[in-house]
C-alpha cells in the first residue's frame, strides 16, 4: 500500500516539475521576444540611418550625402547628418544636427546644396525652424582633395582651467 501512496506522489511531482518547467519555457521564450522587440524599436528610432538624398558637384566630383538618424519621437526633433565625399569619395567632413520638421521625416526639401569654387554651401530648412546655414570648405591639390577647414576657436573657461577648441 505505501508503494502505491509512493508511485502517485511520484507521478504527481513529475507532473509538477513538468508543468514548472514548461512555464518557466514560456516565460523564458516571452521575455527573449519582448527583449527583441525593445531591442528593433530603440534601434530604429535612435541608431537607423537612412539617406535622403545624394547631391553630386559636376565640377569636381564632390558629394554631400544627408541622412536621417533614427526616427522623430512623436513631435521632436529628427536628427540629420550631412556627410561631404571628395571624388575619390573619401570622407572630408561631417555634422549631425536636429531638424525641427514638426516630427515628419526629413525629405529632400529640407536640404539646399550651393556648391561654390572653394566651399559648399548647406542649408538645413524645417517646418518649426528657420534656415541654418552651414558651409564647409575645402581645395583641391594635385589630384586629390585635402580639406582645409576653417572653424571658429572657442575659448571656455571652467574654474581656473582654459580649454582651448579648434
């Protein structure tokens, strides 16, 4: 008789253990696919870079790629990047920047290209923003691109220490 009493209490936490294990299974596969999805959406929305346009200087072959980074949240800015290419499309310069375009993807209509003998003209134009006017410059010696930039110097003060920006 104890036999028996010992069989069913066996099966019965067998039963158990089973159902135990299946669940945490479940449980385990839940969390693995909401980590996947969490995972897809911050990336989209924060790292995802995706090109608007290409704009190509006929003159000499120098190429303003603008990007969109992630995606706007909502109503917020959406950050962009504009990257400059020499004609052996290697990179001279870039700047990333927010647009304001009332949380509506940037399109080629936010970007104007004025490609000029020594520089490039960039402006960036939003729905909630007025134009922001960037221009970088560069010159061309003996077949290939060297950039030669020309940037403000920030000079800022923190306690007794100066940090010099160039």
């Amino acid at each position: 008789m104890t036999e028996k009493i010992n069989s069913k209490k066996d099966i019965v936490i067998k039963i158990i253990s089973v159902i135990i294990m299946a669940l945490l299974a479940i449980f385990s596969i839940f969390i693995i696919i909401t980590i996947v999805i969490f995972g897809s959406l911050i990336y989209s929305l924060s790292f995802d870079t995706r090109t608007i346009e290409t704009f190509t200087n006929e003159n000499n072959n120098y190429t303003i790629k603008f990007q969109e980074i992630g995606c706007a949240a909502f109503f917020g800015p959406t950050k962009v990047k504009v990257i400059l290419y020499n004609d052996k499309k290697r990179k001279i310069d870039q700047f990333t920047t927010p647009l304001y375009n009332d949380g509506k993807s940037p399109t080629k209509d936010n970007i104007s290209v004025i490609w000029l003998d020594d520089r490039v003209k960039i402006i960036i134009d939003g729905e909630e923003q007025s134009e922001d006017i960037y221009e970088i410059n560069y010159s061309k010696w003996e077949g290939w691109s060297k950039p030669s930039f020309s940037y403000d110097i920030i000079v800022l003060e923190v306690g007794k220490w100066r940090i010099k920006k160039s």
